[in-house]
C-alpha cells in the first residue's frame, strides 16, 4: 500500500475504533438510566464502527493466525505497561492530575493480567495444546482481571464483587 493511503487507513481505524469505545460508554451509561432502546442505538451503531475497524485493520495486515494475533496483544501490552503508562503517570505526578493517576493505575495493573494471560494463550497455541480458559471476570469500575473465582471485593479498587462482568 503507498504511504499516504496507509497513513488514512491507521487513521481511519484508530477513529473508527475509538468511535465503536465510544458508543459502547454512551450505551452502558444509556442502559444504566433504563433507556433501553437508545442503548441499543448505540450499541448497534458500535457494531457498525467495529466492522468499520475490522475492515480498516484487515487491510493494514494486522491480522494474522491465532499465534501471531497473541504475540501482536502481548506486545500491546508489554509496551503499555513497560513504557506508555510509566511515562503518562510521570507526567501526570508532575501535574498533580489526580483522575488521571488513578485512571493509569487501574488500566497498568490491569494490563499487568491481560500480558500474563496472553502470554499463557500464547504459549499454549504455539505447543498446538488445547487452549481451555476458566471463567474470567471484570471490574465494571477499575478493569481488574481475573480468572477462576470473582474476588469478594475488587482487590483493585474496592468495589463489591456485584459488579463484575464474567465471560
Ligand atoms: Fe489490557
Ligand atoms: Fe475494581
């Protein structure tokens, strides 16, 4: 692909993703006030803009077998915890932003989980072993990350196990 087309489509995705993000925030915050049908506008409309993504990103080359897509998410991962987030918590010390610190700590010690069970994953599909995941479980506040039994409380931010998602 030439350079200047290849520079529209990152764009494109990265809008196109944030877009679907975004939906999804209007659609829970939706449903949580009982507006069910506008909820589903915006969730419908999301799945649209994935699918927008999804074609955006295919044409990137950024998908690839199983193996590959893991070590893609790894690295992901890996640099958001090993660089991007220690350096925008530096710079939100400095400037006393304390959303934002809190923000970052809850997604780095989340990130922290998404590396590991990856990297399990990972490893599993390149033994070509069976990949058997138990029930894993979200924070709906923080985005803490477990597999196995939900905690009594997030252990992360406090918040009684009620509010977990699991899939
Ligand atoms: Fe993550
Ligand atoms: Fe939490």
């Amino acid at each position: 692909m030439r350079k200047m087309t290849e520079d529209n489509i990152k764009a494109a995705f990265a809008g196109e993703s944030q877009a679907h993000t975004k939906y999804q925030i209007f659609a829970y915050y939706a449903e949580k006030e009982g507006k069910k049908d506008l909820a589903r506008l915006f969730n419908a409309v999301a799945y649209a803009e994935l699918v927008h993504a999804k074609n955006h990103f295919k044409t990137l080359g950024g998908i690839g077998g199983n193996v590959e897509n893991l070590s893609s998410a790894v690295a992901g991962e890996t640099f958001e915890i090993t660089e991007m987030y220690p350096a925008y918590d530096a710079v939100a010390k400095l400037q006393e932003e304390k959303g934002a610190l809190r923000a970052i700590k809850w997604a780095i010690e989340a990130e922290k989980a998404h590396k590991e069970l990856f990297e399990k994953a990972k490893a599993t599909e390149e033994k070509g072993e069976a990949y058997a995941l138990a029930e894993i479980h979200i924070c709906a506040e923080c985005g803490y990350t477990v597999e196995g039994e939900v905690p009594d409380k997030c252990p992360l931010c406090g918040k009684p196990k009620e509010i977990f998602k699991s899939f």
